[in-house]
C-alpha cells in the first residue's frame, strides 16, 4: 500500500504502451513478477537506487531523466534514497519485439530486453521523459506519442546492441569476408546494396553491417 502522500497520474494508452508516472510513494517496494517489459525514468533528483534478489544486489547512484529497464517476467525488490518519483512505460512485449524487429531487421522471435539501471543517455533519457509528461497533460498528441515511443525504443535497442557487441563482437567468417570483397571488386561499376551484400555473405542484412564493419 503507498502512502498518503503518493501520488499517481492516471493511466494514459498508446499503441503498444500504458504510461504512468508515480511520485512520493514508498522507498521500499517489492515488484513482482509482470507479464510486460517496463522501462522507468527516474525522476525528482538524484537517487541511490538498490535492485535485490536473492542473493543479488545492484547498488547504482541515478541521476535524473536516467532509464532503467526491467523485462517481462522479472521480478525484485528495490530501496530508493532520495527522491522517490518515476514515470513508467509498459511495453507489450509483442509490440517491443516485433517494432525492433521492423527497425533492425530481426527476427521477433528472437528480440529480447536487456536489463539496466540508471543508464544515461543524451536522447534517450529526454525521449522518454517527454513520453511520461505527455501522462499528466496533452504536451503530446497521441500521434507524437506513438512516434516518440518508437524512437526511443530504436535508441534502446541500439545502445543495448552496442553493450552486447562490446562484449560479443560480431564476426564474420573470414570466408564470407573474402567473398564480399572480391564481389565489390569484380562490381565496382555497378550499384552494390547492402541488402545484396547481406544475402551473399548468409548473414542477417543487421548481422552484417556491424560485423563487417
């Protein structure tokens, strides 16, 4: 139960999503285990911010209009010190999956949502706050809403990526790396598209951009 002093905005519906924001509720609070993704952007100030469970604990220093994510199925208990407010952004996770996959060239099957805490970026964190705001007013049309939702979760997914190749860089076999070579060569003269490219090297037309570059 939360207490008096919380404070909530009203449910707001777009495609794919429901947005709230919350304010002043408890410092403590167990999360169980939901049936969509969620991301959260952090409000009010900077906070300190533990995630548990079981024998995991994550301790991260937040600052405002950071995001963290939180996937389907996932299920904590989180302590704030500091400012509590927060706006949310449930996700069908139908509709995460299949939009990446539209934008990236994936197969929706196999899209997931990575989980983080307090991660700050430039344009995701003012994507994402707009987005919550839009829950308290009409700052956005719907219209824009749904736009905005796309682009940050592109701007998700890509920053997501980028981690996940640091730490599994895409390869290429050196065979399908000498094919596309000698292709570009003996084609120079002619348009060469990416698409053909991907479809020659037996890679994903996303697999092979960041792996052959």
């Amino acid at each position: 139960e939360r207490p008096a002093l919380s404070k909530a905005s009203a449910p707001r519906a777009i495609r794919g999503a429901i947005i709230q924001r919350w304010e002043g509720s408890a410092p403590e609070m167990d999360q169980p285990p939901l049936d969509h993704h969620y991301i959260v952007v952090h409000l009010g100030g900077d906070k300190r911010v533990t995630r548990s469970r079981r024998t995991e604990t994550i301790v991260r220093d937040v600052p405002t209009r950071a995001v963290s994510t939180i996937a389907a199925g996932s299920s904590y208990r989180w302590t704030t010190e500091g400012p509590v407010a927060f706006g949310h952004i449930y996700l069908e996770p139908g509709f995460f999956a299949q939009t990446i996959a539209e934008q990236f060239d994936h197969d929706p099957a196999k899209v997931e949502l990575h989980e983080d805490i307090g991660e700050v970026d430039p344009l995701l964190g003012p994507l994402c706050h707009a987005l919550v705001r839009a829950a308290d007013g009409d700052d956005l049309s719907l219209m824009a809403q749904e736009t905005q939702l796309e682009a940050a979760l592109h701007r998700l997914y890509e920053r997501q990526s980028a981690a996940a190749a640091k730490a599994h860089k895409l390869l290429i076999a050196p065979s399908s790396v000498m094919r596309i070579k000698d292709y570009i060569d003996a084609h120079l003269q002619q348009q060469i598209t990416l698409d053909d490219l991907a479809d020659l090297s037996g890679y994903s037309r996303f697999h092979f951009a960041r792996g052959f570059k």
